[in-house]
C-alpha cells in the first residue's frame, strides 16, 4: 500500500483550484492527470524580466517589464490586420503594443483606455517607434515576476497557468524523511526534497536544485533494480553443474575467442550456484552471442534441466532455432521451436515433449512463456535482445522453473553508466573480441545528389549475385512518413530492377513482415528496401551491401546497428551512408566515427557524448528506463553515485527497515518503483 503521507500528492489533479473541465482536459493531453504529475512537471527554461520605470531605446531586444496607460487605439482597415494600442510610461514616452489575428474589441477590453497596466514583452523598434507584439499583462492585484518559468505547454494552457498550478501541487507536498545518505547530501550541498521542488519551480536556473530532484529518481530506480536482485538472489534456485559430455561432443570449426571463453566460465560458475544467475551479455554485432548462449544451454542439459531462448521475434526466433540445430546438429539434444504461429498438432507435440522433458531446448517468442506451456524442469532461461522486454515478462519466465537462471543477451553495446541504469540488477559480460575472419565493414559517407550513382553501384552489385539492404530514413518520428518513404523508394527501385526488390515496414503484420524477410533469405529478392525495423537480428550472409537514406538523421547506435546486418558471410561488404546537404556539426561528426571505426563500444560512449543520456534512456532505447527529472547531461554522473548509495542502503543500512529503509521505501512509492516492494513482499 502507498504511505498515507503521500495522499496528497496521488490525488486527482482535479482537486487544484482552478482546474475545470477544460483546464482538466489541457492537462491530460499533457499526461498530467495527478497532482504529483503536475510537481513533477518541471520547467524547461525562463523568461528574466527587467524592470523598467521608464522606455529606453538602450532596452531594444530585451524582455523589460513596465506599467503603461493606453492612450489611443489604432484598428487596421482588414478584418486580418493588426491592432495597435498607444501606451505611454510614467514620463510620456509612447509605445505601440502590437496585436495580430485576434478581434479590435477583445483587445480593448484587455487593454481600457486611460487603466494603466503592468506590461511585459520584447522590446523592438519599428520604423522610428518602439513596439511590444502581444505583451504579457499582470492579473489584477498581481505583479509579474522578474523571472518566469517556460512549461513544456499544450492547446488551452499557458505558462502563468501552469505555474500557478505547480506553486498548488508544491503547497499539497508533504515534508518527507531524508532517505539520501547524511554524508553524500551535505557533499552535494542538496536541499531537502519539497525545498528542492519549491525552487526549481520559483527559479528554473537552479541547477542545484534540479541535480536533488533529479538524483531522487535515479536513486529510486537504482534501488528498486539493487531490491529486485536481493530478492531473486535469496529465492533458492538450483546448481546447474555440467558434466561437459555434451560440449565435449561439439565439434567446432574454430576456436572460442578469449572474449566467449571468458564469458563461458563466468556462466558456469553462476549456474554452479543455488542462487540463480542474473547476467547481461553484452556483445557488438557477430561477436559471437549465440555461441556463448549455446554452451550455457549445454551446460543446464548436462546437468539434466530444460532450457529456452527467448527471441523478440518470430523471424529472430526461426533463426536462432536453425543456427542452434546446425551448431548442435549430431548431439543427443532435442531442440524445438514454438511461436505464436504454431497451431494444432506441431504444437501439441512439442508442448508435450516440454512437459515429458523429451525436449532438452526451447526457441520462441512470448509463446513459450503463455500459461498452456509447461516444462518438466525449466533451469535456464536466455533472452534475447533484452532492452525489448521488461522485468515484468523477465520475472514471468522465471516463474516457469524452480527459480531457473537468466542470461539475458544485447547486441546494443551500452556505456557502463546506462549499463547500470538499465540492468543495475544484473551482473555483466562483455565480448569485446571479433572472432576469426570476420573482416571490418567498409563505411562510405557519400552525398544525396549521387542518389544516381549509388543507384548504379546497386545494379552492379546485385549483377555479380550479390544481395542488399535498403535503409530508408525515419521521418519526424512518425510512422506514416517512414511508410511513404519507404514505399517511395521501394517503387522507384523496381522501375529499375522489377521483383527483385522487396519491401517491409512497421506496419505490415507478423506473416507479411515474415514473408518478406523469408523471400529476402531465400534470395527470391535481392533488394530489401526497410525501415529500421531490420535493425535487429535478420542474418542473411550473402547480403554484402547496405544504403542508408539520411543517415545524418540517426543517432550513432541505431547507425551501427543497422551496419551490423551486413558483413555476416566472408569476404568484404560496404556499408553506404547517405548523407543530406545541411549538416549539423554532431552529425558531422557521428558519420566522420562510422567511417573511421566499427568498434561499436566506442560507439556506444561516443553516443552518449553526443546525445546527452535523457535520450539514450527514452523508451525507444530501453523500453523501461525513462526519467523525466534527472537532468541529461548529469545522467551518468547521477546513476553512478545512486548505485553505490542504494548497495550502501542494502548492505550496511538494512534495507527498507529502519529509518532511513523507511524514507527510502517512500521514495519507491513517490517515483512510481515500488513494483520491487510488492516483489519482495511476494517473495
């Protein structure tokens, strides 16, 4: 249950004055449907206004705030033209206070001749005279602030209004218990909790202020991760210890790299344990993953237990299932697929074999963890692409065995700082090595006015045999604009090359998506023009180039990731980032790193330089990790220092009992994480 002290703050923002029908529905398109929303919506920047008793030319481009009298006013002869009020200051000196659009009359109402006012806007000069265009009015008994805060706004809402209702969702904040550690707060030199929302509000500049806010919720989300691995290390799991009977049996063309045998042994050894694993594998494309997880289900078949795969989608879980019948092809090991598709007796037969324990590995989607499929004795758990599942389908898995292990795998190199905001809870490998022949992709960076030329480059590549990608750009964020460009692209290329040109988008459902992919594999289609849905996971070896559109307009990750689905066959493949004409100096200097490496760890800590970290956290990116205080540029500082507080908390301070465990347990429930103190308490 939520601490009664919190109440006020989880109540309907409805109960603020002032907020009717139509103030109620502003605020809900701008998801602020609880007072605590309202708090937490903070400013993005502020207006600084001087204030003046008199008009200055000297004050030209400037904010000035000033009482004027109007004197005269001016109505232009079209219904669409502006109004023009003459107002003096206190000496006499004239302005013109300019109005655009709106009616003669609602500006004389605002605005009575010979009622002096306080008045605010840019001062500019046009012509010989000063002017204000749509100035700022004090209400009536209200002066306006010399600084005033700028609100992310929405149709039917202003930025007086909402900070007039943030200063009554500040009023509703309760003085909670400290639950930072004495020693890192005096430090910091940080103010109390409700001090520290009060200020950010009243003067958006306090970086101070903002730094506290931001920390609380970083710190929560830290803690909530540090709670949930207390809680899965302390359910009794079972020791997976392999005889090695199985691995000895496989029979590989070459050599593990140190990387993948590292990261062999630090499996083992967590499987040996009773406390179930909780790993994160983090590998750069065609590191080499699937080989790693391969010998980590082994090792659980060895030691007599069930394992499964999980993928994100039907075509990655297909093909993770083929890779692992040829790895293991000629082992005494039962492997079988099962995804959504899987209808009738297929599927019955292999829910029986899970349940007979005739099947040793499991590949699917989501299927595998529905309520029909059960295991004999499910002991390991891989999944796959892990940023697209949440802890809550991680912690569904898992309910299937007897607390069975989990080694979740990305081939999204993370920098550490984000590593721990994602997956705090979860130890972490890395394959920072390439295996054997697998030859660097080669980047060109080439201008969109040689659209023509890459277009002949194509037809030459596709004449040799050869297969390629085709990455059209997202446009604005919007789905219905990647599809126009998509299919735009797909229809002018087959105008050049028939059939042989496929296409696929977010829009298409599973089968046709499927399809698509399936021709493209088959080699049925040599040119498959995508959006950036073919970002993860499709393998075809023979597709030896890839074309970018716009590549100025992704962020580096995606850039490599998308990279990362050629070069997967021997033998050299190129990599083509179109580029447009106005270039900013970050995406300068992204396309400048792609050509010059492929590491995409450097990658990755590169981003993150360049993006800030608010984006790299947004939910494209993690699916769960989305702070809206935390400042982006303090993002990593703030995650490091909240996860050594929240192991401090753990480890010498007892957890949630205790006073600071109590504060801290209201800070879970305050940030919206206490998903871990129903965990623990479910135990």
């Amino acid at each position: 249950m939520r601490p009664d002290i919190l109440n006020p703050l989880f109540a309907e923002a409805t109960v603020l004055s002032g907020v009717g029908p139509a103030v109620a529905k502003a605020l809900e398109r701008l998801r602020l449907t609880r007072v605590v929303d309202v708090a937490f919506h903070l400013p993005t920047g502020w207006v600084d206004r001087l204030p003046r008793e008199e008009l200055m030319h000297t004050d030209v481009g400037r904010t000035i705030a000033i009482v004027l009298t109007p004197r005269e006013y001016r109505v232009g002869r079209s219904p669409k033209g502006p109004t023009r009020v003459q107002a003096t200051d206190r000496l006499g000196n004239y302005v013109s206070l300019t109005y655009f659009g709106g009616s003669s009359g609602y500006v004389k109402k605002l605005l009575p001749l010979g009622d002096a006012k306080q008045v605010s806007g840019r001062l500019d000069q046009y012509g010989q005279e000063l002017q204000i265009i749509h100035p700022e009015l004090a209400e009536t008994g209200e002066s306006l602030r010399a600084r005033e805060a700028i609100y992310p706004l929405t149709e039917g809402m202003t930025h007086r209004r909402l900070a007039t209702l943030a200063d009554q969702a500040v009023g509703r904040a309760p003085i909670l218990p400290e639950w930072i550690d004495r020693s890192l707060k005096e430090r910091r030199d940080w103010p109390d909790w409700r001090e520290a929302l009060a200020r950010v509000h009243a003067d958006p500049a306090d970086a101070v202020a903002r730094a506290r806010l931001g920390y609380d919720e970083v710190f929560a989300n830290q803690l909530a991760m540090a709670l949930v691995r207390q809680s899965t290390r302390a359910r009794k799991g079972r020791a997976l210890a392999g005889d090695g009977r199985l691995r000895d049996m496989l029979k590989l063309p070459y050599a593990l790299t140190g990387a993948q045998a590292r990261t062999v042994r630090e499996v083992e050894g967590d499987l040996a344990q009773t406390a179930p694993m909780l790993r994160l594998l983090q590998g750069d494309v065609g590191s080499g993953k699937t080989l790693v997880a391969a010998m980590a289900l082994l090792i659980a078949v060895e030691a007599g237990a069930q394992g499964a795969l999980l993928a994100p989608t039907e075509i990655l879980a297909r093909q993770h299932g083929e890779t692992l019948k040829r790895t293991l092809g000629g082992l005494p090991v039962e492997i079988a697929v099962l995804t959504g598709r899987d209808k009738g007796r297929a599927r019955e037969a292999t829910l029986m074999g899970l349940a007979d324990g005739s099947i040793d590995i499991l590949v699917g989607t989501h299927a595998i963890f529905q309520e029909a499929v059960g295991y004999r004795d499910l002991g390991l758990v891989v999944v796959d692409e892990q940023h697209r599942f949440g802890v809550a389908e991680r912690l569904l898995l898992q309910a299937k065995g007897k607390a069975p292990h989990l080694l979740a795998m990305t081939a999204t190199p993370i920098p550490r700082t984000l590593t721990l905001a994602q997956y705090g809870e979860m130890d972490v490998s890395r394959l920072d090595e390439m295996p054997p022949g697998r030859e660097p992709i080669e980047t060109r960076v080439v201008s969109e006015e040689r659209l023509d030329e890459v277009v002949n480059a194509l037809g030459r590549h596709l004449s040799e045999g050869g297969q390629a990608y085709w990455v059209c750009p997202l446009v604005e964020e919007s789905e219905k604009s990647d599809l126009a460009a998509a299919e735009a692209r797909a229809e002018t290329l087959r105008r050049r090359f028939g059939d042989r040109v496929g296409l696929v988008h977010g829009r298409m459902n599973p089968e046709e998506k499927d399809a698509a992919m399936a021709a493209f594999s088959a080699n049925r289609t040599s040119v498959l023009v995508a959006t950036t849905v073919i970002e993860v996971g499709v393998d075809v070896p023979n597709a030896r180039l890839i074309v970018i559109e716009h590549a100025d307009r992704f962020g580096l990750a995606q850039l490599h990731q998308l990279r990362g689905r050629v070069g997967r066959g021997g033998g050299t493949s190129i990599c083509l980032l179109l580029r447009g004409s106005a270039l900013s100096e970050t995406s300068r200097a992204r396309l400048a790193l792609m050509r010059e490496t492929n590491d995409g760890f450097r990658i990755a800590e590169e981003d993150l330089r360049l993006r800030g970290g608010g984006e790299w956290l947004g939910t494209r990116q993690s699916g769960e990790a989305n702070f809206r205080l935390a400042p982006p540029d303090q993002l990593a500082d703030l995650i490091a220092c909240a996860h050594d507080d929240a192991r401090l908390l753990i480890e010498r301070d007892g957890g949630l009992e205790g006073r600071r465990g109590d504060a801290a347990r209201i800070a879970l429930y305050l940030f919206e994480r206490d998903a871990a103190v129903q965990l623990l308490r479910g135990g």
